[in-house]
C-alpha cells in the first residue's frame, strides 16, 4: 500500500474547496461569459458607461433575465437592484454546486455575506434638500416628509442584511447566517471566516458572497466627495495612475459555494478549487504600513513561483494602488489588475477575483494581459494569489490552487 502523502491525511478533508461559482458584472453572466471576455481573438475591450454619471465613468452591469434566479415577480418586485443582482449571482453558485432545491443540503448552508447599506430614493433626497433651507422650520420640513415621503419598505431595504434575507427566501438557504459590513475588508473577511470555519470543523458548507450597484446617484456621489474616483476618459488601472488614479465603480454580484473536501467527495461534487490560505489585515496607511501586512500574508502562502500569477483588486485609487503596484511587481509573477475589466465594487471585488482565480486554475490558464504593463505567463497555472487593498482600508490575500 502506497505511502500516504499529506495531502491525503484526515487534515487535508478539511481542505476549503470552491464547488460553486455564481458571477454576474459588465463582462456577462456566469463564468463561461467572463472566459470568453477575458480571452476575447481580438483582445479585451472594457465595457464602460461615461454618459450617466459625468465625468466618472461605471461599468454597469450586463442585462439579466432576473427570472431565471428569481421566478416570482412579486420577490423581484420588493427587492432593490443590489439585492437582485446578489440573489441572482447566489443562485448562480448554488446551481452550479449542485444543491439548489435540495432542502436538505440547503438547511446545511451557513451564508456569510458581504454587503453595504442599502439604496436611497433620489427623488424624495433631492426635494427635501432642496426644500429645506426654504423652510421656516427646517427641523418640522424634515420630520414632515420624511414620514410622508419615504415609502415604508425603504427603511427595512436600507438592512444591509436583507440580501441574506432574500437569499434565503428566494433560494431556501436556512442555515446559519452572517452579513459583513466595511467595504473591501468585508468581502475578505467574509471568505476568511468561511475557511476558517471549514477548518475548524464548524461547518462543512457555505454561500459566500455580495453585491455591489453602481448605477445609482447616490454612490458616485459619495466617493467623488472623497475625491476617490477616476474622472474623464477611462484608462486601465495601471495606465490612469500617469494621471491621478481614480476608481471606475461596477455594479457586480459574486457567489462562491464553499466546502470541505469530505464534503464535496461524500456528495460527488465537482472541486473547481482549493482556497488553500487566507489573510486579512488593515492599517492606518501611513506610507509602507500596507506594504509591510501583504509581506507577512505573502511570507504564509507557499507557492510555485513557475505556476503562480497575481490577481490583483487594486482599486485604482492613486496612494493605495501605486503602493500595491509596487509591492507586487517585487514578487515578479505575472499581474493581472482586474479592476480594468471589472471595475471595482468595494465588497465582493476581493470575491469575484477569487472566482476569477478558480476558474483559471481550473482551466490551468491565465487570462491575456489587461493592458501593455502586464506581462503574458506561458507556463501552466496552479496557483493564483489574489490580493486585495481597500481603497482606504483593509489588506487581503487568499491563495487559490489546483
């Protein structure tokens, strides 16, 4: 009898394995349509709207026939755009898993989601900022339309944990659940306490993922006052820091169904990938804090440097990305800055670059370069890095293997 390796032991069943992959972005819907993007004959071509939101440019999300996640119109219906678009991507995942519509798989689901607040009415904001210096009694003007104006059902859609609750409504995922708030170190996280959690032996199956929509007044808004965005003509990541760096924002949905090893083989499921490591930091990013927390994440995730790229989530923001630019053109592996092709969605950008990853290692294949800066990789791919760097806050880095 052969020698047992240690990727055979009772340790390695408790290995994190993706099964499931649910993505839905600018570039398509589902993983096949992200391929065929990423690996377009004729080179990728970025999918931007520069018209609704000048002078920053989005990447909105491509059309999607809700009722093929969602059948019942009256749940489209009392749900925001974020929470179908994260519905939609999570039933995606728990398709391709193999486990939508299996009650008792589903009642084994723990969910963590990744998710920020929920959308406004712009309608009823800009009546009532502009009545109000109007008023003779600004404090009575607010009160009044507020409680008049608003529909009720908008206070219970500004829950961040709604998209859990309409996951679980549309889909019956009924185990545990957990809703992360904190932008880019949420989506991180998130995946973190997911693997974790399968290594520990407190829990053998999870939905993981968020959502992001762009396409609202409100969210340019809120980073242009933060001076945080790309403004005027679009540019990849690494080319647009020549003149001020900046995001394109992208409305995004992405899922990933999580499981331990024993798990996935006992129900015959197909294994895409292994996330074999992940790390989470943060820092108040004085010059080379950053730097120094993905150095010690880099220094815990062994890999082969003959088969291993980077995908990076730099966020196009000028300090953070140059800096993480820097730290990762040190490490030498071929760098593909997804954020030209994705745009960035602040949650679940650090899981949709996990998907990202899967599927190429699965393919054993790195994508065609994003821009002239990165570099082609011609050996096989058995291991992505995929590093994430807030735009403000927050370092993270998973390992993605075969």
């Amino acid at each position: 009898m052969p020698e047992q390796s240690p990727r055979d032991t009772a340790a390695s069943q408790r290995d994190a394995v993706i099964t499931g992959i649910g993505l839905v972005s600018c570039l398509g819907d589902g993983l096949a349509a992200h391929h065929a993007a990423l690996n377009a004959p004729a080179g990728f071509t970025p999918v931007i709207d520069a018209t609704s939101f000048p002078p920053y440019p989005v990447h909105p999300i491509v059309a999607l026939e809700y009722e093929r996640q969602i059948p019942k119109r009256q749940d489209q219906r009392q749900m925001e755009p974020w929470q179908r678009i994260g519905t939609y991507a999570a039933g995606q995942a728990l398709d391709a898993a193999g486990i939508k519509g299996n009650p008792d798989l589903l009642a084994r689901t723990h969910m963590i989601v990744a998710a920020g607040g929920g959308e406004r009415d712009a309608a009823v904001d800009a009546a009532i900022l502009s009545g109000l210096p109007k008023a003779e009694n600004p404090a009575a003007f607010l009160n009044e339309h507020l409680l008049t104006d608003l529909r009720p059902t908008l206070f219970l859609a500004q829950l961040s944990n709604l998209l859990a609750g309409n996951i679980s409504i549309v889909h019956g995922v009924v185990g545990s659940s957990r809703t992360f708030m904190g932008e880019e170190a949420a989506g991180i996280d998130a995946v973190r306490t997911a693997v974790a959690r399968i290594g520990a032996g407190q829990g053998d199956l999870f939905l993981v993922g968020g959502s992001h929509n762009a396409q609202r007044p409100e969210t340019p808004m809120h980073y242009a006052m933060g001076h945080t965005l790309l403004a005027g003509a679009f540019a990849p990541i690494r080319a647009r820091q020549a003149s001020g760096g900046g995001m394109a924002l992208s409305s995004l949905g992405a899922f990933l169904v999580i499981e331990s090893r024993a798990h996935a083989q006992a129900r015959g499921a197909a294994i895409i990938a292994r996330i074999a490591a992940v790390a989470s930091d943060r820092c108040p990013r004085a010059p080379g804090q950053a730097t120094a927390n993905a150095t010690r994440q880099l220094a815990a995730m062994p890999h082969d440097p003959a088969h291993t790229a980077i995908l990076s989530g730099a966020t196009g923001t000028a300090a953070a990305t140059r800096e993480e630019l820097a730290f990762l053109d040190t490490i030498a592996l071929p760098i593909r800055a997804t954020a030209t092709a994705l745009g960035h969605s602040m949650e679940p950008s650090f899981i949709a670059n996990i998907a990202l990853a899967a599927d190429a290692v699965a393919r054993e294949t790195l994508f065609a370069p994003l821009e002239p800066g990165e570099a082609a990789m011609a050996t096989p791919l058995h291991h992505a890095l995929v590093t994430g760097w807030g735009h403000w806050r927050g370092e993270g880095m998973a390992l993605v293997t075969k």
